[in-house]
C-alpha cells in the first residue's frame, strides 16, 4: 500500500487519455481501504501480494525512473502502464527486475529513448506491448531499439505470444531468429523503419493470426506459398515494397479476415483463388500494379465491407463488367478510383444499402447520377470526381443530410448549383470545380455551412450576387468572425479574384487556430483520397505528416498596409500576398511567424526597408519580395544567407553581397532607411472592369482545413507560383480570364 500510495503521489492528473474507458484509477485509492480492492489492482488470493497493476488510460501525467516505488512491487505479474503521459521519460532500466512479469504494456504512453536491454531478461513475458510512443505535435518515434535489439529480443523471450512494436524505430533489418518464436500469435511492426527482405518463414509460423507491418517503405519481400494449416486472420503489409505477384495460394487462407496489400509494388493479375476467402470482410489492393481484371470469383466474398481496388492498371471495363459487386449487400466502402472503368453508373448501386463510402474517381463514365443513389441512406462519402458524367445536380441529393464529402469536380455538370444545397449541414467537403455550372451563388449561404473545411466552385461559370466586388469581402469578414467552425480556419485561398479594399485587421484576429505553434487536430476524415486536385494544381500526400498552416491573397486588388496583427498567427507556414497594390513597410511583426516556410510579398508597392527582424525565420526556405519599392541593404544571417539576387529583383533601392549592386560603406545611402516617399507605381495588374468581371466567373475558392493531416505539401504551392510567374513588363499586361482559371499563377509570360 505505501508503495502504491507513493507512486500515486508523484503524477498528476491529466486528460492525457482517450477512449471511452478512461478513468483516473488512482483517485480512488484511500489508505483506508485494503489495496486489494482498489482500481487497477489485483493480488494473489493466498499471499496478499499485489500481482496486477493495471493503471491504463488513468490521466496520468509526469516522469518516471528508477526511483519509482512501483519497482517494490516485486510479485507483478502484469504492468499495464498503456495510453498515459510520462513526459518523454526513458523505460526504467529497473523494469528488468520485475523478473515474475508474464504481461508488459507501456505503449501510446510518451516513452522516449533506447528500449532498454534489461526488457530482455524478462522470459517469463509471453506479451510485451511498446507501440506508438509518439511526439504528435513534430511527428517523430520516440522508442528506438537499434540492432541487435530485435535478434536479442527474438532469442530471449521464447514464449512470447503477442508482440507489439509498431512505431518504435528500428532501423533495421527483420532477423531471421523472429521465425523461431513458435508460440507468437500477433506480430505488429508497423512504421518501425524495417528494411531488406521480410524472413518468409514468419508468415509460417504455426500460431500465428495477426501480422502487420504496414508504413514500412523499404522493406521488401514476396508473399509465399501458403498452406491449407495456416491460421492467419489478419496480414497487413500496406505500403512496404513487397513485389511480385499474389500466389494462387492465398486461397488456401480460410480463416483470412482482413488482407491489406494497399500501395505495395505487386504485379501481375489476381487469383481467382481470392474468392475462396468466405470469412473476408476486409480487401485492399488499391494502389498497386495488378493488370488484366477484377474476377468474377470476388462475387464469393458475401462478407465483405471494405473493398479497395482503386489505382491500378486494369484492362479498361465496362460498368456491366462488376455487376457481381452490386450484389454484396454488406458492402460500407467501395473504392474504384482510376481502374479504367466507362459507362453509366449502374442503377443496382442502389442495392448496396449499407455504403458508406463510395468513389469513383477518375475513370471515365459519362451520362447523369442515377436517382438509385438517394437509397443510400448511410452514405456520407460521394466522390465522382474526374469523368464525364454530365446532367444537372439531382433535387434529391440535397436530401442526404448526412453527407460529409461530397465531389462532383471535373465533370460536365451544368446547370445551376442549388441554394437547399446549403441544407446539407454535415458538410465538410464541397467539390464542384470544372464543371459547366452557371448562375448566381450567394455567398452567405455557403457560409451557413457550419462544418465546410473545403469549399472549391473554381472553374464555373458562375456569378456571385454581389453589386460590388468591394462587397464580398467583409460578406466572408462577418462569416469567418461569426461563431462557426471557420474559426479553426488552417488553409484560406482567395487568390486569383477580384477582391479588392485593404486587409482589415480584425480579418486576422479571430483565426485562433493559426495562433496555435502545434496544429493538433484531427484531419478530416478517415477515408479522404490521397491526392487532391486543387485549382489545377494535383497536391499528393500519401504520407500525411502535418497540417499546414495557410494564408493565399494574391492576385486580387487589395491595397493599403500589410496588417501587423499578422504577426500574431504563429502557426502561420505559408503567406502569399503577391500581385496585389499593398505599400507601406513590411511589418517587422512577422519576424514572430517562427514556423514560416514560405514568404511571398512581391509585385506589390512596398516600401523602406526589409526587417532585420526576418533573420529570425529559421525555417524559411522560400522567400521571394521582388517588384517592390523596397530601399537599403538586404540583411545577412541565417536562412537569408541561402536566398538568391532573384528573391529581391526588381528593387532598385536594395543593395547586398549577393545582390548585383553592392552596397557601399556605412554612410551610404542605401545603408540608411528611405525617408522619400515613393510615387505611386503602376498597379501590377492594370484594372479593366469587364475582365474583373470575366474574373467572376472562374468562381471564388476558399479551402479551409482542419486537422492533423499528417500533410507533406511544404512550400511546392508557394515555389510553383514562383517559378511561373512573370517578370512586369515595361507595359503591364491585363489579366486575362481564361488563363487564371487553372492554375495559382498571373498572366503567361
């Protein structure tokens, strides 16, 4: 009792726990109760000692070592110290005395370090759980168990039985000694940094059902024969480099329940053999490089829920050609995403009446939305993106209220878009860019869409029912200050419209969630497609690693000075306010956006001279301020030692080392800040009202998204805009329309 209470004592209580089980344990243990009966706690019926501690997902926060009491407690047999918060602490290398432990849990807990060599003498362990001790806010493994960790590992506890190692850093190769645990049941190595060949003799073990070792990128393999014996439920080797094809034998693995082989390097065609698996509920195959077609055998699989057998190069089929699939009515995701198929979308869709996701992007079928759809009644995701089905959107659509993604992009739509539209208050992705939509939108309504992340009606035909361009900008003001969910704003492009007016403010300080330095939220939803189309632009992020953190404004008319109050948004990553008419001084505020990767200020009427305060952005790997009225000597250090004459072109007053006017002693001219006030220059876009209005109908684009989307983008939307945009000519051209539609940049040069 003493030691417990003790332990106890040193943890505070925090909501550092998920799950619907969690529970502070530990508040309920009383010194004056037997310590038997409290929470957590299990002793021998005979002796008193306490054998089980089991505190986990108990909101325990603080540091552990060796001094812990808890390493009193000499008779455990199980230690489950899972989902809690130890504050980055080593494992105890004291863990090791435990020598009765059969049952060791310290996963999802924030353990940092080498797992440590003691664990290896525990040979009574026949569990031993260190998975997903994570950094969250950087993205990073905290365990490591570098060779000859594993080979250790594999030859001292013989008798393990379940073992669970998923995202503790390896960096190694898989030893063949694992094969020699004949008693392990689960194997979980999943984003480990595993590399070479997989032992093909794991996959024989003779008890084993789970084996996982997913996000494993340069470990390779080839799956083997398989016999009739083998008790394997689960096999998970999603996006590894195992290669070759899918043996017939899979067929022999009865008892198969879930099979992920998405994004692998396999080949080849597929087994009839696969429609042998009566118990599969889970299929993923997508991403990989099977050819030829889908079987007919795949009818078998009446248990399925999950098929994905989207990106790959099948032969191209006809609709009618999978007509086997509109039968397995326990269906809830069905992935077709880029396999070749054309035709109409089959009416018998309609029988799938448990889906929950459907896409069919990026194929090639035509002719309108079956009115089957609307039977659907448990669909949240729709996504038709990217072929040629044409017709109007269907009046019964906006009945599925429980839509939460719903794109319609790159088609031949037409028509009006709905306002009931806006009834669909689950939305948080609206997709109907490139289309032939024409009409008026109200923008309030969109705005009325508390849940939108991203809102894309770019490459339309349509018209915003506003008098004034200067209209719609305090229209999106009031909404993005109004108490909706726009307040988690994490990514705003307005560019390439006609906005015009200064940058208010007040426009910038309601965006809490750009304050934050760490965007911990949780990115979208589960099932998002890996790749995004976004005003022509194709963003690809397989390996989500974070959210990003933007502002785009270019290419409107916004005038007057930057806000300072945008050195206030310290999650800020990306800023692009080019090709606008802003003047005055940068704000030396935005030496505060410390996580600033990309800075675009040029084509703009700036003036005086750049902050010394921007050195202090040790992250920025793009900056580009050319086309200003910008005067003195470019500041030296850190990352802007790394940028080239082309970030500041086209400012006769600049002067630098790198730049190619040199500046002279300390008393020159352009080593002091510029006292003469500059005329005003031409705009960078010569305004012509009627091409304003053509700018209208490329449609207003905002994309706002909320989460820890694990996204890699970095600064490719800033350096692609970089790269094609135009010098000013000594006449500016004016802005045409219909080559702004597509794409992020100004007018061809």
């Amino acid at each position: 009792m003493s030691a417990l209470l003790q332990f106890k004592e040193r943890y505070g209580i925090a909501n550092v726990s998920g799950g619907p089980l969690a529970h502070p344990k530990t508040l309920t243990w009383k010194n004056s109760q037997d310590c038997c009966s409290w929470k957590g706690i299990e002793c021998d019926e005979n002796t008193g000692h306490v054998i089980v501690l089991n505190l986990e997902s108990s909101f325990l926060y603080g540091s552990i070592d060796n001094n812990s009491t808890i390493f009193q407690l000499a008779h455990l047999e199980k230690l489950n110290l899972g989902d809690n918060h130890f504050n980055y602490s080593p494992i105890p290398s004291r863990v090791g005395d435990l020598s009765r432990l059969t049952h060791l849990n310290l996963s999802a807990s924030v353990f940092s370090g080498q797992v440590p060599s003691e664990i290896f003498k525990l040979t009574r362990l026949v569990y031993l759980n260190l998975c997903c001790n994570l950094d969250r806010h950087h993205d990073r493994l905290l365990l490591e168990m570098k060779a000859p960790g594993l080979r250790r590992l594999s030859q001292n506890l013989t008798g393990l039985e379940e073992l669970l190692l998923g995202q503790v850093n390896m960096s190694s190769q898989v030893p063949n000694t694992l094969a020699n645990l004949s008693s392990l049941r689960r194997l979980n190595m999943d984003v480990c940094n595993l590399h070479g060949i997989f032992p093909p003799a794991i996959f024989h073990l003779p008890k084993l059902q789970y084996l996982s070792v997913n996000g494993n990128e340069d470990l390779t393999g080839r799956l083997p024969n398989f016999n009739s014996s083998s008790p394997l439920k689960e096999l998970k080797l999603r996006g590894t480099s195992f290669c070759g094809e899918l043996p017939a034998s899979i067929g022999n693995l009865r008892s198969m329940e879930k099979l992920n082989l998405k994004f692998c390097n396999l080949t080849g065609s597929l087994p009839l053999s696969i429609g042998n698996l009566p118990l599969l509920s889970y299929l993923g195959i997508g991403g990989n490089n099977f050819s030829g077609s889908i079987p007919a055998s795949f009818a078998n699989l009446s248990n399925l829920e999950y098929l994905d057998v989207g990106e790959n190069p099948f032969i191209a089929q006809p609709t009618s050609s999978l007509s086997w699939v509109w039968k397995i009515k326990k269906l809830a995701t069905l992935n077709l995403l880029s396999i070749n198929l054309y035709g109409e979308i089959p009416p018998s869709i309609g029988n799938l009446s448990q889906l929950v996701e459907l896409s069919f992007l990026g194929n090639q079928l035509s002719g309108a939305i079956p009115s089957q759809l609307m039977n659907l009644t448990q669909l949240t995701h729709l996504q038709l993106r990217t072929n040629q089905l044409s017709g109007s959107i269907p009046s019964w659509l906006v009945n599925m209220t429980q839509l939460v993604v719903l794109d319609l992009s790159r088609n031949k739509f037409h028509g009006q878009i709905p306002s009931s539209i806006c009834q669909l208050q689950n939305l948080q992705v609206l997709g109907l860019f490139e289309n032939n939509f024409s009409g008026t939108i109200e923008l309030d309504n969109f705005l009325k869409l508390k849940q939108l992340w991203v809102l894309q009606l770019s490459s339309n035909q349509l018209l915003c029912r506003t008098s004034s361009v200067n209209v719609i900008l305090p229209q999106l003001e009031r909404g993005l200050n109004s108490n909706s969910t726009f307040l988690k704003l994490r990514i705003l492009d307005l560019s390439i419209n006609a906005f015009a007016g200064k940058l208010p403010m007040q426009f910038f300080q309601s965006w809490n969630a750009m304050k934050s330095e760490t965007g911990n939220f949780t990115y979208m939803q589960r099932n998002l497609q890996p790749s995004m189309i976004y005003k022509g632009l194709k963003w690809d992020y397989p390996k989500i690693s974070e959210v990003f953190t933007i502002i785009d404004l270019s290419s409107n008319f916004f005038k007057g000075e930057i806000p300072s109050v945008i050195g206030d948004l310290k999650g800020l990553q990306g800023l692009n306010l080019s090709n606008n008419s802003l003047s005055g001084h940068i704000p030396s505020s935005l030496g505060n956006l410390t996580a600033l990767e990309s800075l675009d200020l040029s084509l703009n009427k700036l003036s005086g001279r750049i902050p010394q305060k921007l050195i202090e952005l040790g992250f920025l790997s793009f900056l580009n301020i050319s086309y200003n009225n910008l005067t003195g000597s470019v500041p030296r250090g850190k990352q802007f030692d790394t940028f080239s004459n082309n970030s500041f072109e086209g400012n006769s007053g600049l002067c630098g080392e790198f730049l190619s006017k040199k500046c002279q002693d300390s008393g020159d001219k352009w080593g002091k800040p510029s006292t003469h006030q500059e005329e005003d220059l031409a705009s960078p876009i010569e305004l012509d009202w009627k091409i304003v209005l053509m700018g209208y109908v490329s449609g207003l684009v905002i994309g706002v998204v909320i989460g820890n989307t694990f996204i890699s983008w970095k600064h490719v939307w800033f350096e692609g805009n970089a790269k094609r945009k135009r010098r000013p000519s000594q006449r500016q051209p004016r802005r045409d329309s219909s080559k702004t539609i597509n794409s992020k940049t100004t007018v061809s040069s």
